[in-house]
C-alpha cells in the first residue's frame, strides 16, 4: 500500500479530516565534522530514511501530535500558557511551533501524525528530520510559502533555545535542501551551498555501530567551548577572527603557545577538517574517489585523537570497514560517541563489504550492526505517494 494510503488510514484512527502529507529526511555526513558551529564546511546528504507525517488544519489554535513511533499524543495550545520544554520528543515539535510563530508566522492549529524511518541514536539526525517534518506541515497548513534556509535556521533554534542542545546548522540545513544523488557542500557561514555529484563508480555505505553513549550532548557543549575559547585566545594574536573558521593551520602553529594543550588539539580538528571538506569536494567533482577516501581516513583520525569524539565500538568498525577490498575510505559520521560510520565503497564490492564487516564487527564487539548502501534524496516536501 502507498505510504499516504497507510498513514491517512493511521491518521483517521486518531483524528478526523483529510490530511496533507509531508516528508523530511535524515542525513549522514560525508565529511567536515564539528565544524558547522565554527562557521566552517561540511558535505552531507539527505538519507532516504526520513520522518513522515500527516497533517489537518483546526479550526482553534491547538496542536496536537501523535507518533507511530512511540504510541503516544501529545498537544499544546498556541492561545494558552506559554510553552515550556517537556524534556521529551515533543519538544522537537512544539519547539519548532514556538519558534515559527516567534518568527511572525501566524500558525493555525494542526493534528498531526508523525512516523519516522530514520534510527534513533544512530547518530542520522532523527531530530532533525522529526523537526523539519513538522515545520513544514505547519508552515503548509497556514498557507505560507516555505523558504528552506529559513525553516532550516528556527528548526536549528528551536534545538538550541527550546531543546536546549547547542547544534550547529549542518543536519536541518540538509533535511530541509539535500539534492537528489548528490552530496551538498555548504558553508555554515553564508549557508551556500553547492551539490556535488557522487561517482556512479562509488556508492555511499552507513554502518550503525550500535552504540550511543551517553555523554554525548554534555559533551558536544564542551567542544563548543573549547573552539570559542580558542577563538577568544588567538584574537589578540589574530586580530578580528570571528570563528575557527578564520583561522588557517599557519595561524594555528604560529600561535599555539597561547592555547592550552586541549584546546590546542580541539582547534586543531577543526582547522583541518575545514580544509579537508574543501580538498574533498574538488576531489568529489573530479571523481578523485582515491582523495576523497584518504580525507575520510584522515578526518577519522583528527576525532579520533583531538576532538576525542570516537569511542572503541567505532574505532573498531572503521578500523574494519578501512581494511575491506573495494574501499576508498572510512570515518565515523555525526556529533559521536556512537552512532554511525560512513564508507565510500566500488559499487561491486557493497556486497561483499557489507558481509564482511557485519560479521567481523560482531566478532569484535558482540554488536550486530545494520548497514545499508544509500542512494542520496531531496530535501523536505510534500510526501507524494
Ligand atoms: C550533530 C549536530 C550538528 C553537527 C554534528 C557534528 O549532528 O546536530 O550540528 O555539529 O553533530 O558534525
């Protein structure tokens, strides 16, 4: 049955009228990691796992949500009290309503049902994708033309003022512009952004290690620290830098005396991985697939070491995933601690490699990963059949 059939048929068991229906996707990041919050690059690309939902205007100002995923309904009434978080997933939606209409766009009320493919923890922006989703329905509902740089930027404001998570731009700027078979290189400053076509030679593999450590928000707000802080530390040196993104690795060395030694190596992955998205775009757009893998190896290494944002389940997978036949490179892919490794692969050998590494990863650790080739898909939009 097509997905619209099957979710009109989930919606009516929970609400009356005739839903809209609207699609938003997860993302893996290809390479440039950490470094959206720098003002620096990254190059993602829209996954086909994605969150799904049907949508009715109301005719009061109340929004009620029900999720496929967790069984549970939650509402929030626009003219009421002012919204506070809840600390759960409601928050990515009702965050997202608070900062539309701060934004000046009148909502109506909405009952919506939402379902998503995308894995959660799996370090592939299910939050973002669950956000997104929402905005569009809501912006839909109302009658508003959608700009998607600008759904992008409040969904990104709704997780950093509303959820309380200090994200950079990178995962809802992808779920809201990914380009169908291509990866987007953008530029966390200016938000441009450019697609850049994956090789017909080559093919995008995830593998999910399975993992996902705790820490990993407390510790995400920690690293931001620490690249502020190397900013704050190299200005008088460097005159008016704004980010690490004005800071080439010259600049770096010539000045590391004024950083502590933490600081030192959490500035410099960032320095170099801006670099490395630049160098791996040309590379990407000429079909270098040899460059492009030794940037993904070398960017695992640099989080690896001084972001210190791996962990041994994920060293171990990438380590496997580097030493199957057919692979241009491998890296952990997301904020860290867990989650997911990405691999560029021959298309002929994604079989064999997909084999290989479940099984060799299973022996090392127990886990069993899910791994699965992607084929890159379009942002946001209307959910169509
Ligand atoms: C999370 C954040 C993004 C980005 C990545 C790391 O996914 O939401 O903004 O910082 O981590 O690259």
């Amino acid at each position: 049955m097509p997905a619209v059939d099957l979710l009109r048929a989930r919606f009516l068991e929970h609400f009356d009228g005739e839903p809209q229906f609207f699609r938003a996707p997860g993302r893996v990041n290809l390479i440039g990691e950490h470094t959206d919050y720098n003002d620096g690059f990254v190059m993602p690309a829209a996954l086909e796992f994605e969150a799904q939902a049907a949508a009715a205007a109301r005719p009061d100002r109340v929004i009620r949500i029900h999720s496929l995923n967790n069984g549970k309904t939650a509402e929030v009434d626009l003219d009421g009290a002012k919204p506070e978080p809840r600390g759960d997933w409601t928050d990515y939606a009702f965050g997202v309503a608070v900062m539309l209409e701060a934004a000046g766009n009148r909502l109506s009320g909405a009952d919506i049902l939402v379902s998503s493919t995308v894995p959660v923890g799996a370090g592939l922006s299910s939050s973002a994708a669950l956000e997104v989703v929402v905005g569009y329905a809501l912006l839909s509902l109302a009658g508003r033309e959608v700009d998607t740089v600008e759904l992008a930027k409040l969904c990104q404001k709704a997780e950093n003022e509303f959820v309380g998570m200090r994200c950079g731009i990178m995962d809802q700027f992808i779920s809201c512009n990914g380009v169908v078979d291509h990866a987007l290189m953008i530029d966390c400053r200016s938000l441009a952004s450019r697609p850049v076509p994956i090789d017909q030679r080559a093919r995008i593999v995830v593998a999910n290690s399975m993992v996902h450590h705790a820490l990993a928000d407390g510790e995400y707000n920690k690293r931001r620290q620490s690249c502020e802080e190397g900013v704050r530390l190299l200005r008088p040196a460097l005159g008016e830098i704004r980010a690490l993104r004005d800071v080439s690795f010259e600049d770096l060395e010539e000045n590391r005396d004024f950083l502590p030694d933490l600081t030192y190596r959490r500035c410099r992955h960032i320095v170099t991985e801006n670099e490395r998205v630049l160098q791996a775009a040309e590379a990407l757009q000429n079909a270098d697939l040899d460059t492009f893998g030794r940037l993904m190896n070398a960017s695992h290494v640099s989080m690896r070491d001084d972001y210190e944002i791996s962990c041994a389940e994920v060293d171990s997978l990438v380590d496997i995933a580097q030493a199957q036949k057919g692979v241009f490179g491998a890296r952990m892919t997301g904020g860290g601690f867990g989650g997911s490794v990405v691999a560029l692969v021959e298309s002929g050998a994604v079989e064999s490699f997909i084999a290989n590494v479940r099984a060799a990863y299973q022996d090392a650790t127990g886990h069993i990963s899910e791994i699965f080739a992607c084929a890159p898909k379009n942002g946001v939009g209307p959910l169509t059949d």
